[in-house]
C-alpha cells in the first residue's frame, strides 16, 4: 500500500483532529503518501480530496471540531454515489482509507470495501461512545467533563433556591454520558433511553426524595430518555406536582471545546494504530481500546451488535441517590 486518505464523518466529537494528526503524522513516517477527503463522504464524490504534508496538521491537537468537516452525506447511501466515490479514490492512487466517525460511517465504509475493494479502518469518533467493540470512543470523556461541570454550576443555583432542575444531556439513542455524568455529579435520578421511565415513576422519584429531606434536587436526563425531551418532562412535573423546576438543555456545547487529555491520548493511539493496522493488510476494521489494549474488531460485528450502558453503574446511582 502506497497511498491512503483519511476523512470524518458523521456527527463531530473533540479530539477528531488529534486522530486526524495521529493518522498523517503515522503514514508519513510510514512512507506512505495521505489525502484527505473533507465533507467526509461527500468530499469522495465532489472529488474535494487534498494531499496533506506532515506541517498540514501542525497546532491541530488541542483543537475541538474536526479541520477534514464533516457531513451527512445522502448520495453515499446509494451504489451510484459509492461508484462515483470510488472512481476519485482509484484515479488518485488511494488503496486505503481511515474513516473517523459512528456506526453509521461504518455502514457506509464496509459498504465500499465490499462494492469496491478498498481497504477501510475505522475509528470511532462520536461523544456517546455507544460504539459496540470498544470501551470508549473519541469525544466522550470532553463531553463528559463540559457536563459535570455544567451539573456542578447548576447545583449551586438548585441548592440556593431549593429547586427541582432537569438537566437535558446529549444521547438521542444512547445513555452513556447521561448515566456517568448523573453519578459523578451526585443526580437524584438519572433517566436514559435504555431504561425508560413514564412520568408516574419520575414522580414518585421527585415526592419521596423530598419526603426524605431533600430539599434541592437534580434530574439528568438524556436526549432521548423521555418524549418531548426535560422541557416536556418539566411540563408535566410543575403541572402534576405544583414543584418549582427549571430545565438546562446543554446541547451542542458538549460537542465543542478543545479535547480532554485522555481524548488527545486516545486519538493518537486509535489513529497510529489505524495506519498500523493498513499496513498490516487489515480491512473492514475498526481499531479500538478495551482490557487487552487496543484491539482490531469486524467492522460489521460494530454496527450490528449494541453497546450496553453499565448496568451496575446505573444500579449503584439508585443506592446513592437515598
Ligand atoms: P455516524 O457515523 O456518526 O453514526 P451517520 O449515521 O449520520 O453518522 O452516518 C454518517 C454518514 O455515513 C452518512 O451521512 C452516510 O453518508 C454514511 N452512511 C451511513 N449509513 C450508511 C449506509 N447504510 N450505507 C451507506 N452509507 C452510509
Ligand atoms: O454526536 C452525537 C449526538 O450528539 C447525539 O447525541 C445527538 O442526538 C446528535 O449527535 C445530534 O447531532 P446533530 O444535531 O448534528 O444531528
């Protein structure tokens, strides 16, 4: 393999351009030659592909976002768009590809190895680190700090005013920051899509923690845990228990801002291994972290199988929420 390209895709998370840096630092050492595609997938069909130098990614690495940009990119569901994607890829010389994403960028990657042979890794690059086949996944522990730190204000205010406060976390499909963030930052009750509960049951969490002597509380709640989101959660609470609440929906900050140190750590050694694990002639990948260190896991055993969220984690934030 001689030439390779980079791209990220999907929604964007801090610490994409440490991998990004990780992976054409790595290939050039490697005396390999790097492009990048940037829009992701889409840059592969506009042919938006550039040959990136070892200076192209200098001061990158404290930097949030992702210099490639990224996108959702309709036509690369299609075989059409794929060919078109593939005919760039083949004019340049590029037989590999590292594709810094989710699940879905993973589909989309697989689907081009298979239609068109080209050797894809993945690394997984998403703040709800809901990847299946690695422990973490690049953004998470950035968006878990802006998080608590976030909780931590909000506590002050709650206990000064005695107040019930929602605090709406990201994670449309998937409680992971939710449920760390809730026991880190002491939640009275932490509520996420994988464990759903109707607004009788929230109730009943809200008027028994007040009978217990609390006089300030607080909810996180994930995205996706409740429909309509904490502003409908609160709705229902102020009408249903005439309580005083206040919601903060963090939203896209957790997205931005310059990487944690494990976020930097973690990029780097995703994105060397990515290249490492090209050259070993591995395909249809994504390299990952677990107990054995990093780890080369079926890119189709990633998107078809569910990251749990730690159910003893979630039992624990009951007990100690009493
Ligand atoms: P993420 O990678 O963060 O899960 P998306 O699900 O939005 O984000 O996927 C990012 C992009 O990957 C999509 O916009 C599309 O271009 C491509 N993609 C996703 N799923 C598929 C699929 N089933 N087939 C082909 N391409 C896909
Ligand atoms: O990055 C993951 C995520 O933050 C989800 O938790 C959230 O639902 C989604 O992205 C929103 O992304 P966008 O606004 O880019 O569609």
């Amino acid at each position: 393999m001689k030439h390779i390209a980079v791209l990220t895709s999907g929604g964007d998370a801090p610490g994409m351009n440490a991998a990004i840096r990780a992976v054409v630092r790595t290939a050039i050492y490697e005396k390999l030659r790097i492009s990048a595609s940037y829009k992701g997938y889409q840059g592969l069909i506009d042919n938006n592909i550039e040959e990136l130098g070892p200076r192209s990614v200098a001061n990158i690495i404290q930097r949030g976002g992702t210099i490639l940009k990224t996108a959702r990119c309709m036509p690369f569901y299609e075989p059409e768009g794929r060919a078109i994607a593939a005919k760039h890829l083949k004019k340049r010389g590029i037989e590999g590809l590292v594709i810094i994403g989710g699940d879905g960028s993973f589909r989309g990657a697989t689907k081009l190895h298979e239609e068109h042979g080209f050797a894809v890794v993945g690394i997984p690059g998403t703040i709800d680190n809901d990847i299946y086949g690695t422990d973490v996944s690049i953004g998470f522990n950035t968006a878990m700090n802006i998080a608590l730190d976030a909780i931590d204000r909000l506590r002050d205010t709650a206990a000064s005013h005695d107040r019930l406060f929602l605090v709406e976390v990201m994670g449309r499909h998937s409680g992971h920051i939710a449920l760390n963030v809730g026991v880190a930052g002491g939640a009275e009750a932490i509520l996420l899509p994988e464990t759903k509960m109707g607004p009788d049951q929230i109730i009943d969490l809200v008027v028994k923690a007040k009978e217990r002597g609390k006089s300030s509380s607080i909810i996180v709640v994930a995205e996706g845990a409740y429909p309509g989101g904490a502003l409908e959660l609160q709705k229902q609470l102020e009408a249903r228990c005439g309580y005083e609440v206040r919601t903060s929906i963090l939203g896209h900050m957790q997205r931005g801002g310059s990487p944690s140190t494990r976020d930097r750590v973690l990029a780097s050694r995703l994105g060397y291994m990515a290249v490492q694990g090209l050259m070993q002639g591995k395909s249809g990948v994504m390299v990952g972290v677990d107990k054995r260190g990093t780890v080369f896991v079926p890119l189709k055993q990633v998107f078809e199988k569910k990251k749990d969220i730690d159910k003893q984690l979630y039992e624990i934030a009951k007990v100690l929420a009493v």
